[in-house]
C-alpha cells in the first residue's frame, strides 16, 4: 500500500467493447426495451451521482423501476463514462464516480494531505485485510508484537477496519475485518484484489530472501459473511464496545 494510493484513485478497468459489438446487441433490444433501459441508466446516473457515498446494488434495486437488469444498467452506464473525465467505478458491491486515473494531477492542489498512518497501524492494517476475520490476539501472535488499543482505533476512525464479530472461543473476543470505505480509499474492487506475493516481492515490499514456506493468505470471497466459529455482534456487544448507547428504561 503505496503513499501514492493517498495522491490518487485508480479507476477499475474493463475491456473496452466493440462499438460494432455493442451496437449489434443494442439492436437486438426491442425498441421499448431500449427506451425503458436508458431511462433506467439515466435514473442511475443520478442516483450515484448525487450520493456522497458509493451506492450498493440493493439501494439501486430498491430505487429503479422493477424488472431492470441492475447489472446491464450499471455497465452500460459504466461504457459510457469509460473515456470521460470522471469514471463510474465499482467498489466492492456498490458504485461510485471516480476522477479518471490519468487526470488525478489535476486534483493535486486540491487535495487533502491527510496524516500518514504508523508503522504499526500500517502493519496491522495488512494483517487484518490479509487475515480477516481476525481477533487482536492473533494480530499479535503475526506481528509478534502487543498491539495498543490506539493503532486499532486509528483504523477504526479512517473507517478502513471495523469490528465484525466474536470468535466462539473463551473470552469471545472482537474480530477485525476491512470495510468498503478501505476498497474505496485503495482502489480494489473486491478484497481478493489485493496484492499477490509476487507483487508484493516486485514492488519491493518485500524481500526476495522469504523463507521458502512463507505464504500470503488469501482473503474470503465475501468479507461481510460470518465464518463458522464467529458470532454475530449483537445489540448488547455494542454496548459493551461503547458503539451503541445504553437504553433508558423507565422504571
């Protein structure tokens, strides 16, 4: 994880389309069909654009007309901004309009230098989107170091990580997972996109000397799914975190 990730957004990139292959299955659509589709991309476009937020497919569906093929709408209108300034980029589930990659210097004096992340945030950041779930132990057990309370609110207030669970072990200690804000910020569409060993070695971030069983986990396909010796956190954990205030019962 670069300090150029801070500097710019990466768009994601898609293969771009034949003109003559788009037109022939564009014709293939009834007239009616194509009408009630580009208005469907029109509502879209405004729908993600007006939000501060990327917005997942569940809040388009639940916005757009019924029957409208979410995913067609969304790469269509994606094909669309694939050459302009700003691009429609997908972010985990969700959506979002992006500055084009190679305009990003652009944006530069307008940018927000914000405070560089320690090294031992840095590193259990890696842990933790590399590792989830992950409890605070294991974080140690990786680092062979304690890990303060601090670093992992650092992480929490940049709304990269977030506590997802508990372990069913004694204790039932908090798991850490990554958050969509953390896919944003880096540019990755889904967690597994993440870089490899070999990319890690290339970019020089780390040393070609690695043990021989040295091994980078690969993250879940899901990351907001529950592993099986994981409980969901309820209304009374959250309290206890300090994350949800108390009820007041009256008497």
């Amino acid at each position: 994880m670069s300090e150029r990730a801070n500097a710019s957004v990466i768009p994601f990139k898609v293969d771009d389309e034949p003109e003559e292959e788009a037109s022939a299955q564009n014709s293939q659509r009834n007239p009616a069909e194509r009408l009630h589709l580009a208005e469907a991309v029109r509502m879209a476009e405004a729908i993600v654009f007006a939000s501060a937020q990327p917005v997942s497919e569940k809040q388009l569906a639940a916005r757009l007309p019924d029957g409208i093929n979410i995913a067609a709408a969304m790469a269509e209108l994606q094909q669309i901004y694939a050459r302009r300034g700003v691009n429609l980029v997908r972010v985990g589930d969700a959506w979002a309009f992006r500055t084009a990659g190679d305009l990003a210097f652009l944006m530069s004096r307008d940018t927000v230098q914000q405070r560089k992340l320690s090294r031992a945030a840095l590193e259990v950041l890696a842990i933790i989107a590399y590792h989830q779930p992950v409890t605070r132990a294991e974080i140690e057990d990786i680092r062979g170091v304690e890990t303060s309370k601090g670093t992992l609110d650092t992480l929490l207030e940049t709304e990269w990580v977030r506590m997802r669970g508990r372990r069913r072990t004694p204790g039932r200690p908090v798991t850490y997972g990554t958050t969509d804000t953390f896919l944003d910020h880096f540019a990755l569409e889904e967690i597994r996109d993440l870089p490899g060993m070999e990319e890690l070695k290339g970019a020089g971030l780390l040393s070609g000397r690695m043990p021989s069983n040295f091994s980078i986990p690969l993250p879940p396909a899901d990351p907001d799914a529950l592993t099986d010796d994981e409980d969901a956190l309820t209304d009374i954990d959250l309290e206890e975190l300090g994350l949800l205030t108390p009820r007041v019962t009256e008497d």
